[in-house]
C-alpha cells in the first residue's frame, strides 16, 4: 500500500533525517513508527503526504508516486492527526470535521450531515457538534482530530503521536476507541509514538528507527519481543520485554478447574454468582479484593492476579462476569513460558523481519 | 477657569454653533470624511502588504523597519511639503493621514499573522489546503482580533490629527482650533480640541464593543 524505496531525508541544515530507508507498508493493520526523538519517525509520516519532500528515492502510495501528485489533493485523499490534535479554534466542532469534504467540493449540507455521522463514530454527542474545541477537554478535541481525519474516508490515516499530550487514564481509552475503529474500518494505518507499550498494544507491525534515520528492525510486536534485531532494538524495547510479551497473548487456553473449597481461604461469590473477593477461614483476617477475568484479557494481567491472590488463583468470568472456573499461577507460567517459545521458534511461517544496516 | 468652562458648555450646546457651513454638525461630517477616507486608503494598502509578509515571512525585516520610518515622519511636515510640491488641494491632508495610518496597520496584521499557531497551519495545510485557502479560511479569521486591532489604532490616529486639514484651509473640526488661534478666542479652540477627543474616544470604544462581540467565542 505504502512503499519507501532508498529514501533518503537531508534537512538544509545539514542533518539526516533518514538514512537510505526501504520499507513496505501492506494494506490493512496498523503500523507503528517508534523509536526516541530525532530518529526521523515523523518526517518518514510527513514524507507519505508530502507535508516534507524527500531528498531522493521514491514513495508510492496505492502504486502512485506521491511526487507525481498534486500534493493539496493528495493531502485531500490522506487522513491526518496530529499531536494536540491541530484544531481550528474560529471553527465549531462539526466544521472543523467537515473540513476536507469541504475542500472536496461536497456542499456545506452533504459535509455537515457526514460531520455529524462521524461525531458519533468518534463517540462524542451531537451536542458537541456546535461547540468550539477550547471548549472540549484534550481527549474530546483528540477524538475531534481522528474524526476529520476520517471524514472523507480515506484509505490511508498518518497519526503523529495523537496521543502524545493527554493523560494516561484518557490515553488507554484513546487507544480502545482506536482499536475498535480499526476493526471496524480496517484503514491502513501509520502511526507515530515514542512510546513502546503503545507501540505494543496498537501495532500489528513496529517498525523501530535509531537516531541518524536508519530503520533498525520491522516486524511484528510478538516476533520483535522474542527476537529483537540486535542490542539497540532489545535496549529500547527495555527490560520487561518477556512480560510485554506476555500482555499480546491472551488467557484463552489456560485450563481452568473448579474453585477449591475448605481451603484457608474460599472464594465469595454473589447471588448471580459472581466473584466478590477471598474470604479467610480464619475471620480475624481481611478479606483480599480480587479481579475477575475474562478469555479476552491477557496473560501478563492474569500474572498479576495471580501474584495479588492469596491462593495463587485466579477466577475466570464469561461475558456476562459469571464465574466459570479458576487457574493456578503454575498454569499460567506454564502457558507464559510455552507463548515465549513458540515466539522464539516460530516455525512454518517465514519470519516478517526485514533489517537495514 | 470656572467662567471658561461655562462659555464651553454654551459654545458647545448652543443650537446656533452646531447649525449652518460652519456649525459643528457640518465640521464634525467633514471630519469624519476625511478620517475615513484616509483610513479606508491606508487599509487599502497595508491590509494587503500585511497578510503577505505574513503568509509568506518573507520581507518583514523590510516593512517593520518602513513601518517605524512612517511613524517617525512629522505630520504636519509632510502635509507642508506636499503642500508645496501640489499647491492647494486635499492631496497634502491624505497623504499625511494616509502615511501615519499605515504603519499601524502593517505592523498589527503582520503581529496577527505571525501569533497563528504554527502546529494549527500545519495541520490546515495538512488536511489538504492550499496556499490561498490555508490565508483566507485559517490564517485571516485567526488573525482578525489583532488585524482590527490596528484598524482600530489607525483610525483614533487619524481622527486625532486630521486637524491638520484645516491647517491648509480645510474644514473638519480643526478649523475652530485654528480659527480660535487665530481670533484669540480659547473657547473655540476648546471646543474644537474637546470634539476631537470626544470623537476618538466615542470611535475607540464602539469599535472596541464591537470586536468583543465579534470574538466571544475565543478564548484569549
């Protein structure tokens, strides 16, 4: 979808900002540019809507030289998001969304009706529609800036570091949304951050660059965990790379049994049988909060629970959080331990790692 | 004192001094029309000058160091020079006026250009704007506050000094501060200089109500 061949980035000033970059973005996924600042993350995004001009080598994007085009239409046919979201403060919500149908051509009332429709897909009210964005809070006018990058519904969506400036607590929600979008408009993504968990949690690929412009390793986020390219890629992934692992592999095949009974500590349930809390035999003792889980939640947060229960078990919930069974902490080792071999080893698949020197 | 400012208060509210060619009412139309004008002329030229040097960066070095230039220059001075090269017309007043307007006007648009938020320029341009769009629907509206600003100053300015029209022996509300000189009578030139004031002041405060109303909904 997005091919970068022999692209090479000098600023006037005489620093490179990419160094002989070759890389092929495939349609559909989300691909995350990280590395620390000054890798040229951002002018390889800036490159793809000619908002920076390559100083040799070739960008396609769908096939067509990017150079070759008109670069206001072809900004036109690319969603964009930036960091703080870049909104228009004369401008109410909903014509800010409306922006590029506008530029299109498309009439005020066919662009404000499209406006509208997406208010909702970013899930914020009609309401907000007729607000300005000082009146919106950080994570709304973020919301804002995914929502006119998508107005005119564009293959492609270059987002640089959208979540850079909001607070952890709204980020995690920003990331779910986006997630969420995502299967259901299943655009090509490229995405920016210098943040490695958002790398993880966000990316079906990472591609990790290292200061001077040179693109380090890409791949998957499991196989980059298992198998990173050489020490800069393991040093920045940082220490916990297993356990970052472990939180793409979900609880799924954890076997489960049935709670224990007449232990030292029973597990309370309520009347629809969910799980409340451990209780002690012993009452002098407090009763130790728990956090049910699910199939869908991963295996580092079902090592968490595990660590935090006092039996070392964990209570498993179906959809509705009605308790389905328990798992031991040595199960879940066990299935942590199996998820980094198989990542280590994979086999039958040819291995998606492209490196440059 | 106390007697001057009566035979102010006569002068001023007397239905005979605001009646016929030379009453108030006449003066202060004149006034207004070249105040206007010239303001009008001023905006014609450094509106546009503004917004280029602006949009593009290029050439503020140039325009700021002209626009202090058009500030250091002697009004009346150059209301005699022109005089002197086109003999008697309204030619020497407007060219004054015109001069200390513009200046004003340069200087505050180009503020307001350049006080646009570069990440918001990014991202217009980045929607897919072109140069003409990314000035007339960002850059323009953004810059407004500060552009009327100096429209504002430029016109208080002019109503100050269009004065000197009566100086060449124009009308406007001058004309009773240098027939006053002239006659010795200080309560004319009183009543001349308070219109002038009262006009400016009257003009700033509208215009001021005015912009807070256009821009309620921005934040700073």
């Amino acid at each position: 979808m997005i091919q970068f061949d022999a692209i090479h980035k000098r600023f006037p000033n005489g620093t490179t900002a990419v160094h002989d970059l070759s890389l092929e973005i495939p349609e559909g996924g989300v691909t995350v540019l990280v590395g620390s600042s000054g890798c040229g993350k951002t002018t390889t995004l800036r490159m793809v809507n000619r908002m920076v001009e390559p100083t040799s080598g070739t960008i396609r994007v769908g096939g067509k030289d990017v150079t070759r085009q008109d670069a206001a239409e072809l900004r036109r046919s690319i969603g964009y998001v930036i960091q703080q979201a870049g909104l228009f403060p004369h401008r109410t919500v909903l014509d800010n969304i409306a922006t590029v149908p506008l530029l299109l051509g498309h009439g005020r009332r066919r662009a404000r009706a499209r406006a509208a429709e997406l208010l909702e897909t970013v899930g914020l009210t009609a309401e907000s529609g007729r607000r300005y964005p000082h009146q919106l809070s950080g994570g709304q006018q973020q919301r804002v800036g995914v929502a006119r990058a998508l107005a005119a519904d564009p293959p492609v969506l270059l987002m640089d570091e959208p979540f850079g400036a909001v607070d952890p607590v709204v980020r995690t929600q920003l990331q779910d949304e986006l997630l969420r979008l995502q299967k259901e408009l299943n655009k090509t993504i490229v995405f920016v951050t210098h943040d490695v968990d958002e790398a993880v949690r966000l990316g079906d690929r990472i591609a990790i660059f290292r200061t001077g412009g040179h693109l380090v390793q890409c791949a998957a986020p499991a196989e980059l965990l298992a198998r990173p390219a050489d020490d800069f890629v393991a040093d920045f992934l940082g220490a916990e790379r297993g356990l970052k692992l472990l939180s793409l592999k979900t609880l799924a095949d954890v076997p489960q049994g049935p709670a224990p009974e007449g232990g030292a500590w029973t597990l309370v349930l309520d009347e629809a049988r969910k799980p409340l809390h451990w209780a002690p035999k012993d009452t002098k003792d407090a009763e130790i909060p728990l956090r049910p889980l699910a199939d869908g939640d991963s295996l580092l947060a079902a090592l968490d629970e595990s660590i935090a229960s006092p039996t070392g078990l964990i209570a498993r919930v179906d959809a509705d959080g009605v308790l389905t069974g328990v798992s031991s902490r040595d199960d879940i080792h066990e299935h942590a331990g199996r998820a980094h071999t198989a990542a280590r080893t994979r086999t039958g698949t040819e291995p998606e790692t492209e490196t440059a020197a | 004192m106390f007697e001057l400012f009566k035979n102010l208060g006569k002068w001023l509210t007397s239905g005979a001094q605001w009646a016929g060619s030379d009453g108030i009412a006449h003066r202060l139309t004149e006034h207004l029309q070249y105040s206007l004008i010239a303001t009008l002329v001023a905006a014609a030229i450094g509106l546009p000058l503004g917004l280029l040097i602006g949009h593009t960066g290029r050439g503020a070095f140039l325009a700021i160091n002209l626009a202090s230039f058009g500030r250091a220059l002697p009004t009346v001075g150059l209301v005699v020079l022109v005089f002197l090269a086109s003999g008697l017309s309204m030619w020497p007043v407007y060219i004054a006026l015109v001069a200390l307007a513009v200046p004003s006007i340069v200087t505050n648009t180009y503020a307001g250009m350049t006080a646009v938020d570069p990440d918001i320029k990014d991202a217009a341009r980045g929607q897919g704007m072109r140069g003409h769009q990314v000035l007339f629907q960002v850059e323009l509206p953004l810059a407004l506050p500060l552009i009327m600003t100096g429209l504002r100053l430029a016109l208080i300015q002019v109503v100050a000094t269009a004065t000197i029209a009566a100086y060449v022996s124009f009308g406007g509300l001058g004309r009773y501060v240098f027939d006053g000189l002239a006659q010795r009578d200080l309560v004319q030139v009183l009543g001349g200089a308070v219109l002038v004031a009262v006009v400016a002041i009257v003009l700033d405060l509208g215009l001021a109500t005015l912009q807070r109303f256009l821009f309620r909904h921005r934040t700073a």
